[in-house]
C-alpha cells in the first residue's frame, strides 16, 4: 500500500508506527549549533558569507558531533486519508476566506457610513472651507479641506474661529469700494486691522496701516502718522493718493492723515 507524506510526496521507505498503530516517519532535526562542510565538522558560532564559522576542536554539545539535534515524528497517509485531509483543508481555508470578505465587507461599510455622517454633521462647515480654497496645493485652508473630507479630521474650536475669521474678512473684502476721487479731501473714521513695520537703521521705521471704514472699505496709509494700535478706531481728514487693487480687492490709499 502506497503511503504519503503530508505534503502529498510518496514515501518509499519502511514506516514505523505510533502508539495507535498508525504508520509514521521520524524525520532528523538538523543541529542549528553545528554542521558538516567539507567532511569537517564544526562548532558554530556565527556565520561569515553565508557559511558558518569558528571551529573549536570542542564537541558540540547540542548534538554531539552527530549534526542531529533531535527527530520529529510525522504521520504517512494513504491516498484516501490524504485526500480527506486535504478537502477538509481546502473547506477550512474557504470557510475563512468567506469569514474573512464578510468581516471586510463589514469594515468597509462601517467606514462609509462613519464618512457619510461625519460629511453630514460637518456640512456647513466644509462649505465654508471649500470657498476658501485656493490654486497653491500648499495654502493652508487646501490643507484643512483635505483633513476634512479625507482624513475625516473633526475641526477644532481654534480652527473654526480661524475659518469664520477668514470668512468674514473675504465678504468684507468682496464689498470694499474705493472712496472718492484721486486728490479728494475725504474724513473718514477707520479701525486698524494689520500694522506692518518697515525696518530702517538709515531712514527711520515707517508704518503701513490697513484699516477699514464703518462701511467696510479697505483703506491703506504708509508713512509714520501714527493711527492708533490694532482694534482701534480713529477719524482722520486726509488726502486720497491712490486707487489700487490688492490680491482681487480695491483698496483706497490715503496720504498726510490729520487724527482728529
């Protein structure tokens, strides 16, 4: 009676049998101390090249000199037996593979709707960054959408502060007209919004002053009048210098501001 190994390779030997009576083969366990290269046997205690090394002239005291470190015990199957075994095998393996699409179909779909809800609950929100985007890859609020929409990132209280900053400042902006004619006396009452200072060891510091008016147009003064800090309003009489446009925005430049 033909018999096989596990792995469905025929064995041509004499078996042995275990306790129950069933054929079985002992396989020897290489000694992973030592081994034999060129009829010599050596004692290892590394490897160079691939190639163990270091002979001691000491025996090896895992195997004895005799390149076993033990025997390992394995059944023989008839073609039968072996042909159960494998379709058992093959129905576990399916059976888990099936497990296995369900338990991801399972994930998949719990991620889709964790994904739909949030987009829902943040709506309003991602809207509003999305209206901020720009054509840079890199601009901040490009960053913030993806976070959002890709990586599902809810927004803090200080990002939403920023948004809703910016949001607003855009709609100012969007409305901003410019005042009068060039050369026009004008008064006007202003808040400053941003302060840039131009450093100058040789001349002096000057002063560029971005403010708004009451109606929300943008007015611009550089020069060393000081207009008050940022967050504070002053009323001022001076002279419109300068119509311009600044990233989409028109923006009044005043000149020799009187504070009042």
């Amino acid at each position: 009676m033909q018999l096989f190994t596990r792995d469905g390779a025929e064995f041509n030997g004499t078996p042995s049998t275990d306790d129950a009576g069933r054929p079985v083969r002992f396989v020897s366990i290489a000694c992973d101390r030592c081994h034999v290269i060129n009829g010599e046997r050596l004692w290892i205690m590394g490897t160079e090249n691939g190639q163990p090394y270091s002979r001691t002239g000491f025996d090896c005291w895992t195997c004895g000199n005799t390149g076993v470190r033990a025997e390992r015990k394995e059944r023989l199957y008839t073609a039968e037996q072996l042909a159960r075994l494998n379709k058992a095998a093959a129905t576990r393996a399916a059976n888990k593979a099936e497990q296995e699409r369900i338990a991801r179909e399972q994930f998949l779909a719990a991620q889709d709707a964790a994904r739909v809800a949030f987009l829902a609950e943040h709506a309003d929100f991602i809207a509003k960054v999305a209206a901020l985007r720009g054509e840079d890859e890199d601009a901040f609020f490009n960053r913030v959408h993806l976070q959002l929409v890709s990586d599902l990132r809810a927004p803090t209280a200080a990002l939403v502060q920023i948004v809703e900053a910016e949001t607003a400042k855009r709609s100012a902006n969007a409305s901003s007209r410019w005042i009068g004619n060039i050369g026009d006396k004008v008064a006007l009452t202003l808040t400053v919004e941003r302060i840039i200072v131009l450093r100058s060891h040789l001349y002096g510091d000057n002063y560029i002053n971005i403010c708004r008016t009451q109606d929300g147009h943008v007015v611009t003064y550089k020069g060393r009048v000081d207009l008050g800090s940022v967050g504070a309003a002053c009323t001022v009489k001076a002279t419109v210098a300068e119509h311009e446009w600044y990233d989409g925005v028109q923006q009044t430049v005043i000149q020799r501001p009187k504070v009042q």
